[in-house]
C-alpha cells in the first residue's frame, strides 16, 4: 500500500493487502456500510466522511459532486462512468483497478480533486482530457496548477498487445507502443505523459514515482497475471 499525501491531499493506492474481489465493489449499496466496509474504512483515518463511486465501465465518462448536499444523498454506484471529481471536504473518492491506470488530478488553488480510472479503452477514448476540462469548466482549475499522480498500473515492462491493437491506435497514442523480439508492449503512462503535455500541464506536475508495473510487481493485484483469480487494487483520495 502507498500513502502520499501534502497540502490538504491524501492519496491511498491499495496493494494485495489492502484489495477486494470485483463483485465486492459493487454489493454495497449505502454509503456508511461502505465507508465501515475494508479496505475502505481506511480513509476515515485521514478525514473521510463519505465515500463516493462509480460503476466503472472503461468509457470517457464522469461525474462531479460539486456541494456537501450532493454528496449526502448520493449512493454508490448510482451513476456509471470512469471518473470523480469533488471539492467537498471529507468526502473519498474511490476507483478499482487490476492493471488498469488510477490517476489522480489535484487543483491545490481551488481546492479540487479528481480520481480517474483509466484503462487502455478510457485512455484512446479521452478521459483524461474529458476529465480536466471538466475541472476547469466548473471549478475554475488552471492547467498550470494541476498535479497529476499516477498509481500503479501495467507498465510496457509486461503489458503485451498485438498488432490489431497498435493499427487501431492513433498516431499520438503509438508514442507508448514498444517493440522488441517481434513482440509490442504499450505503457499507459507514457501515453498520458504524452497527453497531459498536449493539454498543457507542466512536465514537472507529473508525478509517477508510484507507478509501479502491476503484473511484475507482486504488491498489487493484476488481472493478467492472476486472471480468473484476480482482485482489484483500490485508490482512494479524500480532501481535507
């Protein structure tokens, strides 16, 4: 399990230790079992009141809780998507991954955060571009400020695709294809790297020190690896 935290921000990646099986993610279905409910509780250590989910469905798509009155009623899983975004004090936002990309965009001037979960679909799909405009149309979030925190996901060390797959790529996307023995392998790091300097985020806000290859390392669930027998890495963010 990593912790980061700085400012008002606490970020918590799950590792084996701290994961849970796909169906656990969804069989809760009110929020205080959820926030008493491993590894979730976890976030109420550092201020979390409520904790907020979507029904992942590797898309573009998210959701923002903009006021403490929307959080209150909100259940979980009630809306499907692959992002959150809230500037609501206490409240987690919480996204499974097996592979998959976890990033976190954090706006320390305006007080925002958002959580992604970023698979190869989401990814070609624009989530993290549908994510940030999102932030800066309805929370006023300066490009140039956001800090963008990449969690642990399938690195191009093991994460192998074929050729189908690179052809369907676009051009900017094949920046993270790599090739060697014949064999291609996309890093999806490398490919939101490439995007977030497009979108006009500074180099030096891209924090991916914590993006450990999930298939080789064996901290963290991987669904390749462990394919039918697969649990889910859990990142959660929570303001303070």
């Amino acid at each position: 399990m990593y912790i980061h935290q700085e400012n008002n921000l606490t970020i918590i990646w799950g590792g084996k230790l701290q994961s849970i099986a796909p169906q656990q993610f969804y069989a809760v279905n009110d929020q205080a079992t959820l926030l008493a409910t491993e590894p979730f509780s976890l976030v109420q250590a550092y201020g979390a009141q409520q904790i907020l989910t979507v029904r992942q469905t590797h898309s573009a798509r998210g959701y923002a809780y903009k006021n403490l009155a929307q959080v209150t009623v909100a259940k979980p899983y009630e809306h499907e998507g692959d992002y959150l975004i809230t500037s609501v004090t206490g409240t987690a936002l919480v996204v499974a991954s097996a592979d998959c990309l976890p990033l976190v965009m954090y706006d320390p001037v305006n007080g925002v955060v958002t959580n992604i979960h970023a698979g190869w679909r989401g990814a070609v799909a624009g989530i993290a571009a549908c994510a940030l405009q999102q932030m800066c149309d309805e929370f006023n979030t300066a490009r140039i400020d956001v800090q963008i925190f990449f969690g642990p996901v399938a690195r191009a060390c093991c994460y192998e695709v074929d050729a189908t797959f690179v052809q369907a790529l676009s051009e900017e996307a094949r920046t993270a294809v790599y090739e060697r023995a014949g064999k291609y392998y996309f890093d999806l790091v490398v490919y939101h790297q490439h995007i977030f300097k497009m979108l006009g985020v500074a180099e030096s806000s891209l924090h991916v020190d914590k993006a450990v290859c999930t298939i080789c390392s064996d901290e963290f669930c991987s669904a390749r690896r462990d394919k039918g027998n697969a649990r889910r890495n859990v990142t959660m963010v929570c303001l303070r």
